[in-house]
C-alpha cells in the first residue's frame, strides 16, 4: 500500500517570491509539477505545499479567495525534531522576508505541556507554526 500525502494548496500573490522564499527555509522544488501557475514545494517526503497563482487558485474553487495577510483560515503546524531546528526555521523565515507573530499566552500554554513552538508568517500571510514536543518516554 502506497503511504498517503498531503498537498497543502496556497494561493499565492507572486510565485517566484514565493518559491524563492520556501527555497530560503530549505524546502525544495519539485520541477516535474512547477510551471508558471504553480510550484511544489516538498517539505517532507510525504507533505508538499503547492503554490498557486492568485488566478490559477480561483480555478479549483467557486468561492472566494481569501485573502491571508487580513485574515486567519488554517495554521500550518508542522512537527520538529528540536527546539533548535523550530528556531533555526523560523530565522531562515525571518532572513526571508517572513514576519513572526508572537503570542505569550500560547507559549505559555505550550510550555506547560512540554512544546517549544514558534510562528511565522510567509510574504503572503500564511501562518506556519513549526513546533517540537518532547514526548513521555521518548529518547
């Protein structure tokens, strides 16, 4: 049986911006699904983001699209394996042109449970929350 996938579908205001900003966390491009509407980003074997022009999203969709600078739709939470490499994320973001939200009362509550977890946004507003937790028993 064929491990699933998740493709995280983000609409996107300049995608060469884009690319180069997910380039800079050290996320890769996959040319083979990469044209001038669209670039996958693979972020882990098994989790891709796929930027999408503005234009090319409203093809998937009879909604609006939102706009994620103005508002919150989904948080992008994606496990670590160190607190170093969720901050060593969040700078290469930062160094990026990406912007970091800080929230005391969601680190607190993080820090109670054991989770050192940042957030940043990309240049286009989405919100990405890298985190690691330290499990019980876990070596």
């Amino acid at each position: 049986m064929a491990s699933k996938m998740i493709f995280i579908n983000l609409p996107v205001a300049d995608l060469e911006r884009s690319k180069n900003f997910y380039e800079a966390l050290g996320w890769k491009v996959n040319q083979d699904f990469t044209d001038e509407n669209a670039a996958c980003i693979v972020i882990d074997d098994n989790i891709c983001a796929m930027l999408l022009t503005r234009d090319f999203f409203t093809t998937f969709s009879t909604r609006p699209v939102g706009d994620p600078g103005a508002t919150v739709n989904a948080l992008y939470a994606i496990s670590l394996n160190s607190p170093e490499e969720v901050d060593t994320l969040v700078e290469a973001a930062l160094a990026s042109g990406g912007t970091e939200e800080v929230n005391a009362d969601k680190r607190a509550q993080e820090a109670q449970v054991g989770m050192h977890g940042r957030t940043f946004l990309d240049p286009d507003g989405h919100q990405w929350e890298p985190f690691h937790m330290a499990y019980p028993g876990a070596h």
